[in-house]
C-alpha cells in the first residue's frame, strides 16, 4: 500500500504520540475535523493531537487507501481506550504541496 507524503509521517508521529511531529505533517492553515469539532492551525492541531492521545491512546494501522485526485482516504483501524475497540475508521486528507490542508475523521 502507498501512502503519499506526508501521510506515513503522519500515522508514525499519531502512533507514537508525538504532537509536534504529527502538527508539523500540516499546513499552517489546515483544518481537522474529528468528534464534531473542527481544530485549525498548527497549535490547535498539535493541542487535539495531544488530548487525543490523553483520552484514548489511539494505534492507526492503515488497512486501505483510495486517491480521486482531490482526496486520499484511509481506511483505518483504531485501537484504544474507547468502546468498541478496534474500528475501522475513514481518515480523509486533502493534501497540497507535501502538506495536509485539511482531515476529516469519520
């Protein structure tokens, strides 16, 4: 399975917990989508990264990826410390420039 860049920096940096890592796979002006909530920039990315990794110490092992050319989904299974652990989840990245300008988590 190919990931583009900067997606396996991306899930290596989540996996580990490592926020400024996984922020820095981000555009300045990127926004992440997860939980109903939207985080944007740097530091509110690498805050929700943080507190994600608190409440539920989430491993992403990528199972799939689709490419339309506009989006990159991933297909995901997410084991933690939350009911139903495992479940597959759908990891949606717009990408620009070797950096993702948007996620949304569903």
């Amino acid at each position: 399975m190919h990931l583009p860049e900067p997606l396996p920096d991306y899930f290596r940096a989540a996996n580990a917990g490592n926020a400024e890592d996984a922020a820095a796979c981000f555009a300045e002006e990127a926004v992440v989508h997860d939980e109903d909530q939207e985080h944007r920039g740097h530091l509110a990315i690498r805050d929700w990264v943080v507190e994600t990794t608190r409440r539920y110490s989430p491993r992403m092992e990528p199972l799939s990826v689709t490419d339309d050319g506009k989006t990159v989904i991933v297909t995901a299974e997410v084991s933690g410390n939350f009911p139903g652990s495992p479940i597959e989840l759908e990891y949606c990245f717009q990408i620009r420039r070797g950096r993702i300008i948007r996620l949304e988590i569903r």
